[in-house]
C-alpha cells in the first residue's frame, strides 16, 4: 500500500495557476515554492524538495504528523462535512441520506455523550458479569467479535492465499493492548514510557469501572501479565512478511487438536460463520498458548481483561473523560497535543462505518471523468514500461520473464470508485448513542464478511472508499485498486498540473508503487490468478533474493530516531515498490512530449519536476512518537527515507541534480540496488 503516516487535516493555500508546458507562470510554482536552497539536493533531496515547506508548516497540535495527505484530506474532510450537515437538516431523508444525517447528530451530540457516560455498555457489562467458565468466555468474545471488539485473537474471512477462487476463515494472533509485541518488551526508553502510559490508563479505566485505587492496580497487573504472556507467543513484525510460514490450513479436527480447550464448533456457531471445514491459522503457536491461558489464568482476570477492551475499543465514540484517558495514553505513541476536532473524528468514524454510503454521494458531485481518463491512461504506460523493463532484464531467464509479463497483463486496475456500491439498508442508524451506531455498523460488516463464506469470490468488490487518499495492490485478485482521492492536490485543479509533476506523483509513487507490489518479495509469490504458487526459476528466485537483499541492508543503515533503526526486512516490500514506482513511472515520463520537449516550469527541468514530484508526494513531518511507533510497528519506511532512499539508486537522479563521488547522496555503482 502506498501510505504510512495516516491520518490527515488541513488546507494549504498553495495554488497553481498556469502550470503548462508552455513555461509561463502567473504564481509561483508550487514545487519550486517548496524547495530550501539552502540545501544541496546532492546531500540530502528530501531536505531540498521540501525544506521551505517544513520549515513554514509546523504539525498542529491535535496532529501526530503533517504533510501532502493531511492537505489533501482536509479539502476531503470539508466536502464531507456539508454531506452531512445537509443531511441532518433535510426533511425527507432516506436510505443512505437518513443514515448519513443521524449518524452525523448522534457523534456531534456532545450534551447526551456526557449524560450517557459509559451507560450505553452496560450490556457489554453485563455479558461480562456473567462469565463463569471457559464455555461462558468464549462465547462472550464471540459476541465482542460480531461487534468489532477485538478480543483474545483475530479472526476474518478473506480469499485462500492458496486458491484465490474460495473465501476462507483466517485466524491470527491479536488481543493485545498496545500495538504490537514488541511493546511488551523492548528496552529502549521510549517503548518504556508507553509501557508506564498503558499502564496509567489501565488503572484508570478500572477506576472508572467502580475499583478503589489499590483494585485498579491489582487488575492491571492481572491484564498486563496475561497480555504479556500473549505477546511472547506473538510473531515480530518481519516474520508476519513470510506468506507460507503464515499460511498454515487444518481441519477442524486438527484445530480442536491445537487447542483443545476451545469449542471451536460452538465459537463458530456464535459468530454466524456457517459451511466452516477448515481454517488457515497464521501463528499455530500463539493459538497454543491461547489454549493455555484460557484454562490457567483466573476467570477474574480474563473478565478484567474483557471490561478493559471494551472500554478502550469503545473510547473514541463516548464521554470526554473516557476519550480523554484513552487519548492521554495515545500520546505516547502519537505525540500529538490535543485531541483532534470532533467533527473530524466524527467523519473518521462514518469513514469506518459506511464509508461507500459517503463515497456514492462524493464521487457525483466531486469527481471529474477527464481525471479519471487520465489516470487510466497512466496505469496503461506504466503497465508498457515495466514490459520493456522486464524484457531487458539481464538476471531472469526467458521463461520466468513470460510468465511475469502475463502476470502483469492480467493486473485488474480500478480507478476512481466502484461500479457497483455495498448496500447499507439493513444497517440501522439512529439518534441514539454514538457507540451503539458504531457496534450495530461493526455487526453489519461482520455479518457482511462472514456471508462470504461458501460463496463465489466477489472480484468488482473495493476494500477503500473514492475519497480516501490512499491505494493497495491485492495479490489475490492480483489488481490494483486506485481511489479518486489518491490522485488529489491541495489547491490544484487536475487539468493545471504538467505531466512532469503527474507521472511523478502519481505515476510513480501509487501507480508505479501498486503495480510493482505484485512482483516485491510477498507479491511475486502470488500467480496471475492470485494464487500462492512458485512461478520462478529456482535461479531466479535466488537472484532475486540477492538483489533484494541489497535493499534490505540500505534501509537497515537509516535510523530515523533514538537509538532505531529501519527494519529492512519488515520494510522490504514497500521499498521494493518504492524504487520500482519510481523506475517505471521515469520510463513511461521519458514517452511523452513534456520529457522530449524539454521546456522548464519554475525554472525546473522536467526531469527534476518528476523527481520532485515524486518527493511531493512525502511531503510529511512527523512527531518523535510517532515516528517511533511507525519504525516498530509500520511494514513501511518514514517519508523522508521514501524519498532519499528509492532516488540514490537511480542514475537519471545523479544527472538531475549534479550528485557526485563526494556528495551525500552518492552511492557506488556496487551498491546500488537493481531488482526492476
């Protein structure tokens, strides 16, 4: 997937006017703005290409990041806003409209947010009050799950890495409460000031559940002990990369083998999942330790835990004192000041709950069909460029180049929006308490996602709404998906920005970036029909291992922050993309006029506008917490590093920009990668 430093906010005023291939300027040029010349762009390009502009934006303080996403989605943010506003106060509202209008007054209804507390989960209590085996455990996780609580593990239906043809039941490790095992157990100074804020707000939601002081630090060492214990049976980041190691199938026999004081049946039973005969568990050995713990650890303390997650999962949707210890401890990994206004985390929460409703609305009155051609055209030179590229490779043999290309022939891309929308009626939203909007749209995508089961592979289905900024490669469809927002400037009307700038942003760092993803070292696995299958030459298999193995040991040299280092092996994916988007999205800019003709725009040369271009594209400053967070729990590398890593490896950079034996940026020829 294209971003990692999510989620956004905020309008630039930034414009351009004029901005053809004619050289004519009636504005300042919006890259040439950005650029600090102060800085060499051979000694640091990411410094150069948005210097001016880091140095005049400073991240608000209700933000953990700030960048081209953020201006983007505040523009996003603000035409969603008057979706529902003017839903709310229509008289004769229906269907999506009704939906969007109460759901709209029902998060911005602050008065009975404070009088309803933590009122509205009190059936979730209740549930909880009433465990008194195993039996009863489990089946009140069931319920959690049918509600998006996730709890003990994760589970999911999706398509069968194996035969992209069938839906199956997933299951994975998960139940914890910080992001990732690692929380759990890394020594380094700012993990252990989130371990002491997690703590702080365990005590405090036991607090607030009714316990005296010395109770509520009793229960959280009960919950943080058992988490724990889940957590060293947990995989680490890198090792969640490996699709086989990952991918184990068994009956449900052989299941009931692994974890044997587990009624899976009845489980199954509970969370609706019929026509289940086998599952495909990612992490055998957590789901060993589950087993154990759900028999050894005290019915107490796995009733403690469950009140705890309910609360914490429930947060962001009730009172201000619960989403303000929820908040406090998100610090920690955000950095942020403030809680971000409420009418945006509003829309962050229909986003989530009906997010095709909103988009079915948005893409009639924002989207322009002149746009949505030329991304099409885009995916289609990009798709010619990596071709050629893959016809000249020197490393692959004949026959693995064949099938790459009829791989690559066989992408589906899907630009814009759906043709076909996800029907919410059946989805009931009122007036009432925010959180159950929340709980009755998590049930609806649960009961969504487990109907799949038994039925044909829905092929035209997107997992992104149009006005996201954001894209994904899905190797089992083996498609990319590219939505209206993704290809969206601040400020900017499609039709003002040159081809240099556009294959930049667009042609290498989504589409290039998305495309590239079906051949990275996760994605070559997958066949043209979307299937888990060795398709390469034993010997070109091993190349590229080689080659790759050279990306991962650059990536392993950043250390963006503290004491941390990129994990270039965790990251290895996203940067393989990286460079191969900006590869391809070069070769295909090097077809059109704007390259050949040559003509400067802001004083820039169209091959420097596409690399800045490229760059404009990680235009982000991040806070120290979550720049920590994002190296320990993220598959992709930070911006700045998405920028200066992918450029030094691609010899038109060296020409663009003068880069020299001597320069910072200059890399040897032996160390340079080439896998694309």
């Amino acid at each position: 997937m294209k971003i990692s430093v999510l989620l956004f906010a905020a309008l630039t005023t930034a414009c351009v006017a004029c901005n053809n291939n004619s050289g004519t300027t009636n504005q300042p040029d919006f890259l040439a703005k950005n650029i600090d010349s102060t800085v060499n762009p051979a000694d640091d390009f990411f410094a150069y290409a948005e210097g001016a502009w880091l140095k005049n934006t400073p991240i608000p303080e209700e933000e953990s990041s700030w960048g081209i996403g953020n201006l983007v989605q505040e523009e996003i943010y603000n035409r969603l806003r008057k979706i529902n506003e003017d839903a709310t106060i229509k008289s004769s509202k229906t269907g999506v409209e009704q939906k969007i209008g109460d759901f709209w007054y029902s998060g911005m209804d602050t008065l009975s947010l404070e009088k309803q507390g933590l009122q509205p989960l009190q059936a979730n209590f209740a549930e909880i009050s009433r465990i008194q085996s195993t039996k009863d455990l489990l089946a009140v996780a069931a319920g959690f799950h049918n509600k998006g609580i996730d709890v003990l593990f994760n589970d999911y239906v999706s398509q069968d890495d194996k035969n992209s043809e069938v839906y199956a039941y997933q299951m994975s490790q998960g139940g914890l409460g910080m992001p990732n095992r690692d929380y759990y157990f890394n020594t380094d100074a700012r993990t252990e000031g989130v371990r002491k804020a997690y703590k702080i707000y365990l005590v405090q939601t036991f607090m607030q559940l009714g316990n005296d002081s010395l109770t509520a630090v009793k229960n959280t060492k009960g919950v943080y002990d058992l988490e724990t214990r889940l957590a060293k049976s947990s995989r680490k980041l890198a090792d969640l990369r490996d699709p086989y190691k990952n991918y184990n199938k068994m009956d449900v026999k052989a299941l009931n083998t692994l974890s044997s004081n587990i009624d899976w049946v009845t489980y199954f039973k509970n969370i609706n999942a019929n026509k289940i005969d086998s599952v495909i568990v990612g992490q055998p050995e957590f789901y060993a330790t589950l087993n154990h713990e759900v028999q050894s650890t005290s019915i107490e303390d796995w009733k403690n835990y469950l009140r705890f997650h309910v609360v914490q999962s429930s947060a962001p949707y009730l009172d201000k004192k619960t989403y303000s210890n929820y908040f406090t401890y998100r610090k920690s990994l955000s950095g942020a000041a403030v809680p971000r206004p409420r009418w945006k985390r509003v829309l962050d929460a229909e986003e989530r709950a009906m997010g095709e409703a909103l988009g079915q609305i948005f893409v009639k009155e924002y989207f322009n069909e002149d746009a949505k051609e030329r991304y099409t055209e885009l995916v289609e030179n990009i798709r010619d460029a990596y071709k050629e590229k893959i016809r000249k490779l020197a490393w692959m043999s004949d026959s693995t180049k064949e099938k790459a290309i009829n791989k690559l022939d066989k992408i589906t891309k899907k630009v814009g929006y759906p043709d076909k929308w996800k029907d919410f009626s059946a989805l009931t939203i009122d007036r009432g308490p925010f959180v159950l909007n929340m709980e009755r749209a998590n049930v609806w995508w649960h009961n969504y996602m487990m109907n799949k089961l038994g039925k044909p592979v829905d092929r035209d289905e997107w997992n992104m709404t149009p006005q996201t900024w954001n894209a994904y490669y899905n190797p089992s469809n083996n498609e990319i998906v590219l939505p209206a927002g993704i290809f969206a400037v601040p400020g900017v009307k499609d039709a003002d920005l040159d081809d240099a700038f556009v294959y930049g942003y667009a042609g290498a760092s989504t589409i290039g970036h998305e495309i590239t993803h079906g051949f990275d070292d996760q994605g070559r696995q997958y066949d043209d029909k979307g299937n888990l299958h060795d398709w390469w030459a034993p010997s070109d298999a091993t190349q590229f291992k080689e080659r790759a193995q050279k990306i991962i040991l650059q990536y392993n040299q950043f250390n963006p922050v503290d004491t941390l280092h990129i994990n270039g092996d965790a990251t290895q994916g996203e940067n393989i993309a990286d460079l191969g988007g900006v590869l391809l999205g070069l070769d295909a800019f090097k077809k059109t006029d704007t390259f050949k003709n040559g003509k400067t725009i802001g004083g820039l040369t169209p091959l420097q506008r596409y690399f800045l271009g490229y760059a404009y594209s990680w235009m982000f400053q991040i806070r120290k917490e979550r720049l920590a967070n994002q190296v320990m729990t993220d598959v992709h590398s930070p911006a700045k590093e998405r920028v200066n890593g992918p450029v030094v490896n691609v010899p038109e950079f060296y020409e663009a920009f003068n880069v020299k034996p001597g320069s910072k940026m200059y890399r040897p020829d032996s160390l340079r990668v080439n896998i694309w």
